[in-house]
C-alpha cells in the first residue's frame, strides 16, 4: 500500500459553472490532520505485517520452551531405570511402560542435545538430559555380547524372549542422530564414542557392497534377514517395521541419511562422507521419483514396489535432502534443491487440505484425492517447517509455501495443541476433530518431530526476509 496514488478535488476548490449546492469550506488543518491518519494507518499496517514473523516466531518458541522445560523434562527422566519414561497420558500423568524402546529413548536423547544448543541460557540443564540419555544407551541398550543396540527391551530394560532380540537399522540410526547431536553441543568424547560405534558396527554388518544403501533386519549377532522361513506365516515374513525380510525402505533410508548427515558434522572420517554421498543420491535419484513422491518399498537393487504415496514422509524428506547436502559441502546443489521442491509442490498438489489446512495421511501419488485424511501430529510438524525452508529458498517467485505456511500453523494452533494440559495429540480428523485419547507420549510418539519443527521454524522466523 506504500507509495499508493491518491487523486481528488481538492476541498473548497470552484466546481464547474452551473448551480451547484455549495459544500462547506474544510479547513487545511482538517485535511493536514486527516492526511496523517490515513498515512499512520497504512503504515501501522504495514508494521503489523511486518511484525507477523517476528510474532509467530515468539509464539512458537514460547511454545517449544513450554513444552520442553515443563511438560518433557524432566518429567520424563526416569532415574530409577536409566533413560526415559514412555507413556503419559493426556494430563501429563505416567502410564506404564510395556518396554524399553531404542528409538524413542534415541530421539528423547536427540532433543534434549538440540534444545540445549537452541537455548544457551538453558544449555547445561538440558545438556544433562542428554548426558543421562547417552548412558542409557550406552549402559542400557547397547548390546555387551554381540554388538549394536536392542531394538526392544522389557520395562525394567532386560532382554525378553517374547519381544524378540532381532536387530534393525532404524533403530540404530536414531542412536547415531542421537549421539552426534549430543557431542555437536557438549564435546564429550562418550557421545562420539556411542555414534561412532553405532555407525561402525551397522556399517559393517548391513552395508550393502553390491547394491548400496543398508539391510535392514539383523540377527542379533548382525547377520542380515535377508528371507523368511520357508512356508512361515504372514506374521513370520516380516520385521519390526512389518516389512518383508530383505526388502528395503524409503523410511529406514531417509533415517539414515538423517543420521549419518549429523555424524559427519563431528566425524571427519573419509567412511563417514562416502556413506552420506551414498545415501543422498540414494534418497534422491532412487526412492525420489517424478512428479515429487516417494517410493516406500523396494527390492533389494532399488526397484519399487507398488505402494501408496505417504505425504509426511515427502515433505520431511524435503527437509533432510538439503540438511544432508548442506553437511556434504552442496548446500545449494541444484539437483538437491529441484527434488526437495518437488516433493513438497507433489504435496501440496494431492495431500494438502486447502479448505482447512494441513497435509493428509496418506494418498495416490496422482489421480484421485487423498484416501486417508487423517492430520498426524508428525506430518503437520514436518509439513510445517518444510513449508518454511521452500519459502526462503522459493519465496520470490511464489508466495504457495508462506501462504499454505500460515495455515498449516492455524490448524496446528487451533486443532493438535492441547489448550488444557499442554503437548500435541497425536491426530485428528479432516476437520480437526481429535482422534483417541489425548496421550502425550508412547514409544512411537516422543517429542522429535515437533520439537525439531518448531526450533527449525523458530530460527528461519528469526532470519530476515522469513514468511514476510
């Protein structure tokens, strides 16, 4: 509105030579005066839309501060045990552990390390929970006989027969996020240690020499599953991710890339940076394909298995494919840069919800509506700060993300924040309905996803030029 054109007669001037009703005179000072009002309330709403960002912005770290230094930590250390509490209902009240998980103590261990680096007034708190968390890990999940880390323990964290002793990739790449992040904010050498032999004894057993990227299912003395029993049942043939033995996912992979792109920026060996490079093109020439989807399943030399197309997983890919190529070095690899963005105009395309805002669940990858439209906590987080990144990259040349930005934030806001007790449900209807009991937490539900969202999205608003 600035620099507006404004025309008019001017008050008390003659007017055409004909009988007229004559107007009163309006004094200059009345026209000078009103002249500044109207300029004071462009400009003041101008400022107010400047000032957007810089509101959300506090609103979301106020937010993130909230919940992690009140609701998370340190109710959820559990010094008894060792590690984390699990489950906890909607109040914030414990529930009872069913097990000890690998990937939630993992990521619990991940954010404590991250926010200690987001808030430096708050850094040796919580540099403390991570500290705890990597002992945990090391103490209590780590394998002393074979090697690795548990997939799954007991409550009391002691190996069951009835959970099983099988080990996964998945798991263990989250203890290798976890233990480069913990290092990358403290320096100590038992993170690095914990990443270093994570990474070193899954490289060595999973690795795939002829085909590239990583088996998946392991024996707990690391031999690769690569095929199930002969004549076994349906619930035989699968791992713990309830994938066929020795098929290969979009969603194992995507998690190492995660992993190793955090490992490289506190490890130096050429091993490490081989394995990065390897698993970008992977993630991005591979289970990326055109028009901006993600095959899920495929074979163990990459080719794809018919699937659905998960729009959470795309938008979050988006984000780790420039996190990894920014710790290669590329950070404007244009190849990079292209897929990510595909990925996330593919999911505004078919799995966003223009009428009330947020990503859907699950969907084709073209041709019909999405047919699951649940809104997961997870998605709306990942969507939230995909969003973001392609509006910085991309904001001059189109205003899709910073608008479908704002309101993915309105249905955060209105429909997965707990206005009560505080936290995210876990998922809602279309329509914002809430779906289940309200828990906070459960071993696939930590506080990762949102919380690495939210300090992500808290920085890019802090930056100039963001969503403004």
């Amino acid at each position: 509105m600035s620099g507006a054109r404004r025309s008019g007669n001017v008050a008390g001037s003659p007017l055409i030579d004909r009988p007229v009703v004559e107007f009163p005179v309006v004094p200059q000072s009345y026209v000078l005066c009103l002249l500044v009002t109207t300029w004071a309330l462009v400009v003041a709403a101008e400022t107010a839309g400047a000032d957007e960002p810089k509101a959300t912005r506090e609103q979301i770290d106020g937010l993130l501060r909230a919940e992690l230094t009140r609701d998370w930590y340190p109710r959820a250390v559990d010094r008894d045990r060792g590690g984390f509490h699990q489950s906890f209902a909607r109040d914030w009240s414990p529930t009872p552990d069913r097990d000890t998980f690998l990937v939630y103590q993992a990521r619990m261990t991940w954010t404590a390390a991250a926010f200690a680096r987001y808030a430096p007034e708050r850094r040796e708190e919580f540099v403390g929970y991570a500290r705890h968390g990597i002992a945990f890990l090391d103490d209590g999940m780590r394998d002393r006989e074979h090697g690795g880390f548990h997939w799954m323990l007991d409550p009391r964290g002691q190996l069951d027969p009835k959970l099983g002793d099988e080990k996964h990739a998945y798991g263990i790449a989250f203890v290798i996020y976890a233990a480069a992040e913990a290092r990358h904010v403290s320096g100590d050498d038992r993170a690095l240690k914990v990443a270093r032999d994570a990474f070193d004894w899954l490289d060595t057993h999973a690795h795939d020499a002829a085909h590239g990227g990583y088996f998946e299912a392991l024996r707990r003395d690391g031999t690769p599953i690569l095929s199930a029993p002969p004549n076994a049942p349906v619930g035989r043939r699968t791992d713990r991710l309830g994938i066929y033995y020795g098929f290969k996912t979009m969603n194992v992979h995507i998690h190492l890339l995660e992993a190793v792109a955090a490992l490289a920026r506190v490890d130096d060996r050429p091993v490490v940076k081989e394995r990065l490079r390897e698993l970008l093109e992977i993630v991005r020439d591979r289970i990326a394909v055109e028009p901006g989807a993600l095959n899920l399943y495929l074979t163990p030399d990459w080719r794809a298995i018919p699937a659905h197309d998960s729009f959470g997983h795309d938008i979050e890919t988006a984000y780790l494919l420039v996190e990894a190529a920014e710790a290669l070095g590329i950070p404007d690899d244009a190849r990079t840069w292209r897929v990510a963005r595909s990925l996330v105009d593919h999911a505004l395309d078919w799995g966003w919800d223009a009428e009330h805002g947020g990503f859907y669940d699950k969907g084709e990858s073209f041709g019909n509506p999405a047919f699951d439209r649940t809104k997961v906590w997870w998605t709306e987080a990942e969507g939230l700060n995909a969003l973001l990144v392609m509006d910085r990259r991309y904001g001059r040349e189109s205003s899709r993300y910073r608008e479908a930005f704002r309101k993915q934030w309105t249905f955060i806001e209105k429909h997965l924040l707990d206005p009560v007790h505080g936290g995210w449900f876990s998922q809602t209807t279309r329509e914002g309905d809430l779906i289940g009991d309200g828990h906070k937490a459960d071993p696939w539900k930590a506080n990762y996803h949102a919380s690495r969202a939210m300090m992500n999205v808290a920085r890019l608003l802090g930056q100039p030029g963001a969503a403004d």
